[in-house]
C-alpha cells in the first residue's frame, strides 16, 4: 500500500511540472503581443535612422530544432528590426568541424539572414577548433582575437580560451588608441555570472578587468553559461551573458545571486541591441517571441 501511494505522489508531481510547464509555454506565446513566434515578435527598440542595431547570441551550435526554433524567431524579428550584423559569443559548433557539421549547425540555421548580407562575427569558445577563424561566415579574418567599427562603436571579439600575452598587449594597444564613443567586448567565458555549472571566470576578471577599466570598456557580453543574464554594473561596465542561442541549462542561474539585475533560465533567449548616440537600448527575446528583459542604459562618462 504505501508503495502504492508514493507511486501516486510521485505521479501527482509530475503531472504538475508537465502541466506548468505547457501553462508556461502557452503563457509565453500570449505575452508577445498575443501571437506567439508563429505570427511575428513585437519588437519595441526606437529603429532609429543611422543607430548601430546588431544581435548577441551565444553556444549556438548543436544543430537541434530548437536552436532553429531561435532562428526562426530571430527572423522574424529581422523583419521589423533589421540589424545589421550579429555577435557569436562561442561555442559555435559543438562536436564534429567537418564541412557538414558547417552546413548543418550553422548555415542551414541561418539562411534567410545569410541570404540578406547579414553578417555573423564570431568568437572562439571552449568546444570550438581555432581553424574556425578561417571560415567566411565567421569572418574573423583568421584571428584568434580582432577588433571592427560600426558607427560609434568599436567590437573587440577576444579568445578567452587562452588570454596570453600576445592577445593582452594587442587588447591594451587597440583600447589606448581607440576613440570611439562606445568600446564593447564579447568573448565566450563571463567575467561575472551566477551560473550554478560555470559561473564567474574570477582567474579571466583579473586579468581583464583592469584593462577594461583603464581604457573605458562600456559593454561586456559572454556566453558558456547557457541562460541570459544582465548584471548589476561592475565597476561601472556593463556585463550581459547571452548563451543560450543554440543550449539550455534550465534552472541553472543561482537565485538570490547579488550580481543578478535580471535572468532568464527557462528557455533559450538572444539579444537585440540598438545604440543611438549616448544610449544603448536592448530587447532579450526568448524562443517562443516572448521579451523576457528590455530596457536602456546610458554610455558611462570615462576618458579614453
């Protein structure tokens, strides 16, 4: 008998997470706008002539449907938003590099946007050979670590995997000399997160942190955690982890987390991000078209 009524607990239980779960997925689809993914996303940022408008997404790679479920809600937003170009925060592929793992993780994913000239600027992550800085898509140029200018903004995509001397003293050179109004780096291992699995990479902080610092650094963006999550300004830098384009590690940011501003660890997410002179606004989208954070953030008074 007792056997008989734990089973019945135990079944009772799970036919509540299943059932909140729909209820939550379904309440997703209600929030955007009332139509869900299917039908289009509701995107709120100004589209304001001449701004820099560009997506960060992260650990996209595993071909799965769910990550064209991402893909498929990034169109749609391109639609009414067209950014220009799009961050890969790493971990692009995940197992096999061969021509087909290319078509199939990355190319047949995002087709439509190829097909519009958007380009797709990658960094390197841990699951990812360094021979994918050759590949067109990813236009690294066949560096590890570079730097490109839209607008007012420089982009400095860095190789966390291996911050060496060679990659510090460019990433210091680069920053000394750069004026541009807005400064933003993207990589794959965050700085700051309250990821459960990975977390802060603290031994990378110190090493970039002060370099940030020195040369007025205003945006940070990471992956490998596979959830989103805005932290509370660090020193006056703006951090973001944006890794759950193409992975979900569900339930995995620690709650109460005195880093955490905002996260979503429910479903897989990307950022749209539009800067407008002194104003950098962002929209963080889930898979069903749902926005899960948005907001803008002023550019922090620093000298060069």
């Amino acid at each position: 008998m007792r056997r008989s009524v734990t089973f019945a607990i135990f079944t009772s239980i799970l036919l509540s997470i299943a059932l909140s779960e729909a209820q939550y997925l379904q309440a997703q689809s209600r929030n955007s706008s009332g139509n869900g993914f299917a039908n289009g996303v509701n995107v709120t940022l100004p589209r304001k002539e001449g701004s820099v408008r560009f997506v960060a997404i992260g650990d996209t790679g595993s071909g799965s449907k769910k990550q064209h479920d991402v893909a498929s809600v990034l169109l749609k937003s391109y639609q009414t938003f067209p950014f220009d170009f799009v961050l890969m925060m790493g971990d692009n592929l995940y197992g096999g590099e061969g021509p087909k793992d290319y078509k199939r993780k990355f190319e047949d994913v995002y087709k439509p946007l190829l097909d519009n000239q958007v380009k797709f600027y990658a960094t390197l992550g841990n699951h990812d050979e360094p021979a994918q800085r050759f590949y067109q898509h990813f236009n690294m140029g066949g560096k590890e670590y570079y730097r490109f200018k839209k607008g007012n903004v420089a982009f400095y995509s860095l190789n966390s995997n291996y911050m060496d001397k060679k990659q510090i003293e460019w990433l210091q050179g680069e920053l000394a000399k750069d004026t541009s109004e807005w400064k933003i780096c993207f990589f794959h291992h965050p700085p700051y997160s309250s990821g459960g699995k990975h977390g802060s990479d603290k031994e990378l902080r110190e090493i970039v942190e002060p370099i940030f610092l020195s040369h007025g650094v205003n945006v940070v963006v990471a992956g490998h955690d596979h959830f989103y999550e805005r932290i509370k300004p660090q020193k006056g830098i703006y951090y973001f982890v944006s890794g759950a384009g193409g992975k979900l590690r569900a339930g995995d940011v620690k709650k109460n987390s005195p880093l955490t501003d905002k996260y979503f660890d429910r479903d897989m997410s990307f950022m749209l991000i539009e800067i407008v002179d002194d104003q950098l606004y962002f929209q963080v989208i889930s898979r069903t078209g749902s926005t899960v954070d948005a907001g803008v953030l002023p550019r922090q008074n620093k000298k060069s």
